[in-house]
C-alpha cells in the first residue's frame, strides 16, 4: 500500500517560520550595511527616509533569493532544518524552479502591503504584511494536506 508521508504539523511549521525570521533579519542587516559601505552612508537622509530607490528592491530580491534557493536547493530553509521539515512538489519529488518562484512570489506579495505607509501609519502598513501571510497560511488549519495558499499555488507541500 502506497501512502503518502503526512504534512508538517503547525507547530513545527511556526517554529520554523520563527526561526527564519531570524535569518531574514540578519539577511536584511548584512544587505543594509553592504549598501551603506557602497554609498557612504547616503541609503537615507537625515531623518531615516529612505532616498535610494534601488534599496528596499535589492532587499526583497535578496531575501526572495534566499527562500527560492533554500527550497529548490534541498527543499530546506535554515529554520525547517531543526525540525526536520521540507518543502517538497505536490508528488514528493524536489522543488524546481518554476514551482519554487510561484511559491516565492505568492509567500511574497504581502511584503507590498508595506507600501500602505504612503497613505497610511507606519502601524498598519507594518501590521498589513502580517496580516496578508495570515490570510495565506489560514486554509492550511482546513487542508486536508495543509498547504497555504503559496503551496496550491506552487504546487507544494511541507512535510
């Protein structure tokens, strides 16, 4: 009888989100200080507001790269790897490219909510993203295989 391995339980998939948050910051910071060394500290102005309009752009590339080479590389970003979770296609077989950039664009378009600040506080335009990932990851509680809407999008699953 052939079954398929079941899907990752949430709480390991939390605490893996958890941990790449850590990632993504440090990530964020080693980008912002290489941009600061390459433009002699010009990125903002005197009040903190951003002035190069390359800079938030290269941010979302890095990270946006760093995910897409984490799960087609492995299946594996370094806050699954602890809890011995992976991103694997829909038949258990690796992630590729094609399947892996739908996965990070979806996961990623809530980063655009950011730009609510423009029109809006600080507060909700920072609140706004983690409001759009809750959205996404919402039907993997009713799921059968758990996927967030990145997964049915991409065609993956987490186990």
């Amino acid at each position: 009888m052939n079954t398929m391995p079941l899907p990752a339980p949430a709480w390991r998939r939390f605490a893996a989100i958890i941990y790449d948050v850590l990632a993504v910051v440090a990530i964020v910071m080693v980008v912002g200080l290489i941009a600061q060394i390459a433009t002699g500290g010009q990125v903002a102005d005197g009040k903190g507001h951003i002035v190069a309009w390359w800079y938030q752009p290269l941010q979302g590339l890095v990270v946006g790269a760093y995910f897409f080479f984490s799960w087609t590389r492995g299946g594996q970003t370094l806050g699954m790897r602890p809890w011995k979770i992976r991103v694997v296609s829909r038949e258990g077989g690796a992630v590729d490219v094609k399947r892996g950039l739908v996965r990070v664009v979806v996961a990623g378009l809530p980063v655009l909510l950011l730009m609510l600040y423009r029109v809006t506080s600080l507060q909700v335009a920072l609140l706004a993203p983690l409001v759009g990932w809750a959205v996404i990851l919402l039907p993997a509680l009713f799921d059968a295989r758990r996927r967030g809407l990145h997964d049915m999008a991409a065609g993956t699953e987490v186990r």
